[in-house]
C-alpha cells in the first residue's frame, strides 16, 4: 500500500511539473505613495470568465505571487486597513508567461477605491525567454485554408516554415513539424496543454482552430521547466468553458467549380482536376448545470468541440510495373 502511495505521488508531481508550461505567473510589489514596501497587503485575483479567485498576501518587503495561474483574463484587487481599495481589470494573462503589475496604494478609507481603467504596461522581468503569443483573435480573424492553426507560427519572429508549402491539413504531421528556430537544424518540440504532444519525430495531433485558445511558441532562453529540444517549444491551449455559454456552427467549402485551372494544367492543355471538400463542425462551452441538484457557475465548466472533413477529388501517381520475368524472379535484364 505504501508504495502505491508513492507512486500516486511521484504521478501527481510530474503532472503538475509538466503542466507548468501551460500556466502563467503574476508577481509584483506593493508600494505606499513614497515608495515605501507594504507588507501583509491582502491581494485577490479574480478569473472574469469563470470566476474563479485566488488570495495571496504580500511579503515584509511587499512582494507577491500568484503561480500556476490559467491563462485568461483577471480583476486584480488589493486592500489594507488605511488605504483605499486598489482594482485593476482587464489583465491580460498568457500561456507560459510571468507578467509583473506592481500595485500603488493611496493613503484613505477601505471603502473608498483606486480603479485603475488605463492600460499599464505588463512587464515581464522575471523570465530572460524570448517568444510570441499567437492569440484567439489571429486564429478567428486570418484567412486559414487548411484549418490547421500551426500554419499560424510563420508569423511568429524567428520561425521559419522549411515543409512543403501544400501541408495545410491538420493531418498534414510531417509538413507541420517542418520548421526551424532561430536557425538551429534541432527538431521544435510541440505541447498540447503543457503535455507532450509529439510522435517518433512529428506533431501527433492538431487541434481545430475553434478549440485553440492561443499558441505559445518559445524561441530561445528557456526557463528551466523547458526541456527535450534544442529548437523552439510551441504550447496550444485548449479553450475552456466559462460562466456565459457560448457556442458556433461552421460550415467551410472548396470546390473546383469556384477555382481556374492552375498553371501547370493550362500549360499542358489539361483540363483542372476535381477537387471538393466540405469541412464542417461545432463548439459549445459553458458552465456545468443540473437543475435543483446542481450549479457549476464559478466551479465546473466546459467545451465540447467537434470538426469533420470530407474530400472528393483525383490525383495522378507513378510506378513501374514489373516484367513477366521480373515477377518470375529473374531480374538479370
């Protein structure tokens, strides 16, 4: 029994290990109007969307710390007997990132407050890594042919694609896996939810764009949670449902009624294949209800995906076909 139970333990220890890459980190100092550190500064992160919340206090040199925290966005609110109460919203928290919001306290009552509307920078000074966040608007907004959102890391600095420029497919592994951070020849390492998301030597699986919250690609001075490649670390977050309930339906086609013929086919006088493909699906997400026994708002939600792809069209291919004594086992001529 004791050594499941260590088992159990080492388990739980490497999921959360593994799983920090897919979080984000909130520090900062708490200072009076001179400059001075408050210690003992009761500080409440509140997630918007799901409304879940997270306390710390600051330390005696007025430093705080929120680890591990869901990416999303956050009210982050600050009160001490003898001044007033300090909110910030709309901070923004991204996968993989430790961003730092020093919070300034002004001399008043508890019940008066500071809301602080204007958009300050997010500094981050407690990680050396160099990357990009590619976000949902990008995912939602650009034109995406395939519906393979790895096509999106182009854009990030560093990344060069070296695959062929047809792998737009989700399926489209090999094609996915083919690209190079800043010029190192290493194969990139690729995270689902902070989990390992990597064949023998290719991406194993590519979620739909409508159930990717944003991507983290890391090019270069990694932290230390990072391992496994010498290239670049590219972290897909799932979306996740939240206190509203939203949902879409999509319906994508190509079809070679809509396309003229390419160059090579009118080149050699030959007529455009055929080539139709619907790919369709939808999303939903919210929070978990069972009516008079249960409700999820603020503690359980979720978000349910699905995406289907059908292709109708030919394609030409060569191969040399044996002799009749080649397929006798003769194969001196």
């Amino acid at each position: 029994m004791r050594r499941i139970l260590i088992v159990c333990a080492i388990l739980a220890f490497a999921s959360s290990a593994i799983a920090q890459v897919n979080k984000s980190n909130l520090t900062g100092i708490v200072r009076d109007a001179t400059g001075a550190a408050v210690p003992q500064v009761a500080i409440k992160l509140t997630n918007t969307g799901t409304g879940a919340v997270r306390s710390e206090l600051s330390d005696a040199s007025g430093f705080y710390r929120f680890t591990l925290v869901d990416r999303g966005k956050y009210r982050l609110e600050a009160e001490h007997p003898g001044f007033k109460r300090f909110r910030q919203d709309d901070v923004e928290l991204q996968t993989g990132e430790t961003t730092t919001i020093d919070i300034s306290l002004t001399v008043g009552e508890v019940a008066e407050s500071v809301t602080v509307t204007a958009e300050s920078a997010l500094l981050r000074t407690e990680t050396g890594a160099i990357g990009t966040t590619v976000s949902t608007q990008v995912l939602n907004e650009l034109p995406l042919i395939g519906r393979n959102p790895y096509v999106f890391l182009t854009l990030s600095p560093g990344i060069q694609y070296t695959g062929d420029p047809g792998a737009l497919n989700p399926w489209d592994v090999v094609g996915v896996s083919a690209f190079t951070a800043s010029g190192s020849k290493a194969k990139s390492e690729f995270l689902l939810d902070g989990i390992p998301n990597m064949g023998i030597s290719n991406v194993s699986l590519s979620p739909s764009p409508d159930a990717t919250q944003e991507m983290r690609v890391q090019t270069s001075a990694y932290d230390a949670e990072f391992g496994h490649s010498g290239a670049a670390f590219v972290n897909v977050s799932t979306r996740s449902g939240t206190n509203q309930y939203h949902g879409a339906a999509y319906w994508y086609l190509r079809n070679d009624n809509l396309n003229a013929n390419n160059f090579f086919n009118n080149r050699i006088g030959s007529p455009k294949s055929e080539f139709k493909q619907n790919t369709y699906g939808a999303s939903f997400g919210g929070t978990f209800r069972i009516p008079k026994l249960y409700n999820g708002v603020d503690r359980t939600h979720y978000f349910f995906n699905f995406e289907g792809t059908q292709i109708r069209g030919n394609a030409f291919a060569r191969a040399i076909v044996p002799t009749e004594l080649e397929r006798s086992g003769d194969f001196s001529k």
